[in-house]
C-alpha cells in the first residue's frame, strides 16, 4: 500500500506542476478557451488522484471513492473537450457531462450490487472511454495539422486507455484470484503508464501550441510574401503606367517631328501657287502652280496618315503583325515620301534574292524614311545617297543600308546617337533627335537592331537588319 500512495503521490505533484507550466507559458500567446479547459482539468486530476489515493484513509470510503472518480472524469472529459477545439470540431462539453454522470452512475450502481475485483474493474470504465476517446482526437489532430506532438498524444492516450481498459476486463473476468498479496501487476502497469502520461500529455500539448505558432507565422510568412507580391506587382502596374505615358508624350513628339516638314512643305506649295495666281494671266501656267499644290497636299495627306498608323503602333502594346511584304513596292514608297530634289539623288542598290520580306510595312517604311531624310539633309547636295538591299544567311536577315557621303557622325556621339533627344553639329537641319530612336524603336520591335558605321574617307553607313523566319 505504500507503493501505491507513493504513486499516488507523485502523479499528484506531477499534475500539479504540469498544468501551472503550461498556463505560465501559453496564457498570453494562445487561445484561450481551448488552453483554459485543458489547464482546469489539469489542475483537477492531482484532485482526484488525490482522493482516490486517500480514501481508504476517509471515514467513509465509499464516498472518497465517489469524489474521486467524478473529478478524475470531469478532468478528462474538460481535457478531451480541449483536444477537440484544438481539432476545430465541437467541444460538446454538454454530451461529455452526461458521460461523466454515466460513468459515475456505473460505479454507485457496481459499488452497490457487484463483488470486490469487479467493482474495482468498473471503477476503470469510464476512464478507460475518456482516454480512449482522446486517442481518437489526437489521431486526427495529427492528420490534420501534420504534428509530430500530436502523435505523440495519441499513442500515450491509446496506452492509457488499453491498461485502464485492461485492468476492468481483469476486473469482470475475476482473473487476480489466487496472486499474491501486494499492488496486482496491471494496476501497476497502469499506474506506471499514468505517471509517464502525466508528464507526456502536458508536453504534448506544448507541443501542439508550438505547431500551432509555427503554422501561425508560417501562415503570417505566406501573408507577407503575398503581400510583397502584390507590392512588386503594383510597382510593375505603375511602371507600366508610367512607360505607357512616357510612350504617349514620345507619340507626340514623333507625330510633331513628322508632321513639321510635310506641313512646311504644304504651306509653301500653297504660297507659290497664291503668287502666281496674282501675277499670272497665263492660264497654263496656273493651271500647272494649282497642280503642283494639289500634288503636294496629297503627298503630305499620305505622310501624316502614315506618320498616324506608323506612331500608333510605335506606341501601342499589341504584338507586332509582320506581313509579307513586296519590297520593290515598299521602297518604292519610301522613296515617294521624299521631297522631289531629295528623291532625286537617292541611287537604289539591290542585291537581295528575294523579292518579300516579312516585316512591318508601316513601320519600317517609318524608319527608312527618316534614315533617308537625314541622309539627304547631312549631306551636300550634289552627293548622292545610297539605299542599299542585301540578304544575310547566318543568321537570316534582310538588311538594308542607307550609305551617305556627308561629315559622318563624331565619336563623342557614336555610342548614343541612337538615344532620343541626340543631334549633329548642324543647328540648321531641323529636327528634335527622334528620327534614329524611332528607327531603333522599329528594329527593336522586329527582333533585330540599327548599327551606325563609319565610311571612308567620308560619310556614314546605317545598317538595319530585320530577321526573317519564324520570330522568337
């Protein structure tokens, strides 16, 4: 009987100290109703235990027995309704007391009517049922949430409820008759179990809160890096947003930098035409002033709606369509932009195979009109100006060079002369330094590039190439 009230004793302390550690460590970081439950019935255990220890020492013995096993079970059923919180299913506290009040029911009714070793057996019932139950809650909580501290329950559980279950069936079976006296061999195991359980459990649960917080600040963690990446993709928004404006004001400057000349040219056809009109009487002569400023109006009709169509599309974010094109045709309207004296000293060099191209018309109509303007307006004008068509195989390209004999670009400019806003030395060339960018914009967008070389002894050569085949 000493080794039991030893046993009893421990259990007690042990349960006692248990519980008020897991309070101190969980109360101010943990849910409270789960934590509250288990802790009470913590602290109700060394109770029961208590008592349960003491009551052959009672007056009345049989209701120390009583007591004792009814906070024993209301401290299980209070523990199991934590465990299943923590598995977010109902407490049903409310269907765990009444099994509490069953299960006392059964003892009173076997301490009244049944032998001694069957009452004894009874007396594990409903403890064995409570641990029982809580094994099967633990194994779903570590299905659940993955946890290693819920196994760990469960399989301490599972023992307890086996030895507990165990020691009743010794009970109804009667089979201890004949052992020797002292502490009967499964009521030790039990106990033996209980006191390592009393330990367990507790650091189960603990380890339960801590997956808990794990899952937490991993859950925090997913948090924060969805919310860095709906930062990074706002960020990615406005700067898209800011480039489709930065593309927008670089339209209006294109469509300004296109649009001066043709309307320059315009306005002076219509002054000439004006003149002789008012110092003319020749009716053929008129007639052929009115022409000309017919001819000029419609050639600059078709360069503003080019201009239009080519910066649309220059600024748009729609893929680029490439087209088969007829080249003789597309230079052929290149050349037709230029200013009569202009197209006149252009000399065609063509010495690709192939007679189509898969390109963009517009836009690199576009980007050889202003490579051949600025070849026209940098150079003297009793120079010719080169439009040369060459084939390339490795790799498959169209290339088209644009060779002048005018001053050629200095070396201070050569690495940025492509960059929008860069001009030559010569203030009396018009222009804003947004013809080359617009060719480099129109190679880009073709997969391919725009190279400035240098000629000798004197001049320029612009060099497009625009590959060909399936693009990447």
């Amino acid at each position: 009987m000493r080794l039991v009230h030893a046993l009893y004793a421990v259990a007690g302390l042990l349960y006692l100290a248990m519980p008020a550690m897991t309070w101190f460590l969980l109360h101010q970081r943990y849910a409270m109703r789960s934590l509250r439950w288990w802790c009470v019935g913590g602290l109700m255990l060394p109770v029961g235990i208590a008592l349960q220890g003491m009551r052959s020492s009672l007056d009345d013995p049989t209701l120390g027995l009583y007591g004792a096993a009814t906070v024993i079970n209301l401290a299980l059923a209070l523990q199991l309704a934590a465990l299943r919180i923590e598995a977010r299913r109902p407490a049903r506290l409310g269907w765990l007391l009444l099994a509490v009040g069953a299960g006392l029911s059964l003892i009173i009714l076997a301490e009244q009517a049944v032998s001694t070793p069957l009452r004894r057996g009874l007396e594990n019932v409903p403890p064995g049922l409570f641990t029982a139950a809580m094994a099967v809650v633990s194994v779903q909580l570590a299905r659940t949430r993955h946890s290693r501290s819920a196994w760990l329950l469960a399989a301490i559980y599972a023992c307890v409820a086996l030895a507990l279950l165990g020691r009743a069936l010794q009970g109804m079976l009667a089979v201890p008759a004949g052992l020797p006296p002292g502490p009967e061999p499964v009521f030790t195991f039990a106990m033996v179990l209980l006191l390592a359980a009393l330990l367990a459990t507790n650091l189960g649960y603990l380890g339960l809160a801590l997956d808990w917080a794990r899952d937490l600040e991993m859950g925090q963690r997913n948090a924060l890096v969805a919310l860095h990446q709906q930062q990074v993709g706002l960020e990615a928004a406005a700067r898209g947003r800011e480039m489709l404006a930065n593309e927008r004001a670089r339209t209006t400057r294109l469509l300004a930098h296109e649009v001066r000349q043709p309307l320059h040219n315009a306005s002076v056809s219509l002054q000439r035409a004006l003149e002789t009109l008012a110092h003319s009487d020749d009716p053929q002569q008129t007639s052929h002033a009115i022409e000309q400023a017919q001819e000029v109006i419609r050639n600059v009709s078709a360069t503003l709606d080019n201009t239009v169509a080519a910066a649309t599309l220059l600024a748009g974010a729609q893929q680029l369509r490439r087209l088969d094109s007829e080249l003789p045709l597309l230079l052929d309207l290149c050349l037709g932009d230029l200013p009569p004296e202009a197209r006149k000293r252009v000399r065609l060099d063509y010495r690709a195979d192939a007679r189509s191209a898969q390109l963009e018309p517009t836009l690199v109509r576009l980007a050889l009109r202003n490579l051949l303007t600025n070849a026209t307006l940098y150079s003297p004008r009793d120079t010719p100006v080169l439009l040369r068509v060459l084939d390339c195989d490795e790799p498959l390209a169209l290339v088209i060079e644009v060779v002048d004999e005018g001053p050629g670009v200095p070396e201070a400019l050569r690495e940025r002369i492509f960059e929008e806003g860069t001009r030559g030395d010569q203030p009396t060339v018009p222009g804003h330094g947004l013809g080359l960018h617009v060719v480099k914009r129109v190679a880009q967008l073709h997969g391919g590039r725009i190279d400035y070389e240098a000629k000798e002894p004197r001049g320029s050569i612009f060099r497009l190439t625009l590959p060909q085949g399936a693009p990447d």
